[in-house]
C-alpha cells in the first residue's frame, strides 16, 4: 500500500484523527510521518552508548534470573528454558515474571482474555462414573455369556442416558 500523501513510498504508518465527530485516516510512510510529527521506532535516533547500556542491563537480568530456583521441586529458570518444562505447581509462583514476559511474548498479553474452563457439575459426573461401570459390567456379562443380567444392565444404561 503507497503513502496517501506522497504516494511514492510504501505504509509505515496509520495516523487516525477525529475531527468534528469524523474519524480520518491517514496511511503515511516514514518521511511523510516525520513531516507531520509523528516518530516512528526506526525514525529515532540511536546512540551506540545507549545500546550498549540496555545490552549490559538485560544480560545482568537474564544472569540474576537463570539463578532463580523453585524452592519446592529446585527446578531452575534455566532448566524451565532448556526443557520448556517446569518441575511442579509451585514454579509458576517462582518464576511468576519470567513467566508473565514470555506469555506476553508468544500471546501478546499476560492476561487471559479467551473462554473460562468451568468445572462439569458433580451430578454429571457420578452419571458419566455409573454409566461407565455399567458399561463395564453390561462388556464383562456378554463375554460370560450371561445374556439376561446383561438385558438388564443395558436397560439400566437406557434410562441413566
């Protein structure tokens, strides 16, 4: 798509306003952008000194959290990243924000925002445990060629469903 301004270029931009109740947008490139005032990330000078400083201080996290241990199951950070597995329940309460920045990283965000898992109600499952065993008993009758209570273990069957 071509910049709506100089309609040389290709978008980097959407700049939306609203004006008088109307909302506009505005599909710019880089140059047009800047023109108008808007920074873009590629747009903003860099110091070299400043990226050195953020290197340093993201390695010095990624040191001080490798040394983080589950004081349950002493599961470490590193192990969690080597395998992707974590030792037990209480590392996610170890490893709570590492674990908030990578769900943040693959999902987009830390906060669910998809559909709940309600628990099935307890009436449904003793009827889905008895509907089991009588499935088992109506099998284990057939094979003993015992037809008659194996007639009335499926009508049972019959009346739970």
């Amino acid at each position: 798509m071509l910049c709506d301004q100089c309609k040389e270029r290709d978008v980097a931009v959407l700049l939306t306003t609203i004006e008088d109740n109307a909302v506009r947008q505005l599909h710019l490139c880089e140059k047009c952008a800047a023109e108008r005032g808007v920074e873009t990330p590629t747009a903003m000078p860099k110091h070299p000194m400043g990226d050195f400083l953020q290197a340093v201080q993201e390695q010095s996290l990624v040191l001080q959290e490798d040394a983080v241990r589950c004081a349950f199951c002493s599961t470490s950070l590193r192990e969690f990243r080597a395998s992707g597995r974590l030792g037990c329940a209480h590392c996610y309460g170890a490893f709570e924000r590492s674990l908030r920045e990578l769900l943040r990283r693959v999902h987009g965000s830390a906060r669910h925002v998809g559909s709940t898992y309600h628990p099935p109600s307890p009436a449904s499952l003793q009827k889905r445990t008895t509907l089991l065993e009588l499935r088992d008993r109506l099998r284990r009758a057939v094979e003993t060629e015992q037809f008659e209570l194996a007639a009335s273990i499926r009508d049972q069957i019959r009346v739970i469903e």
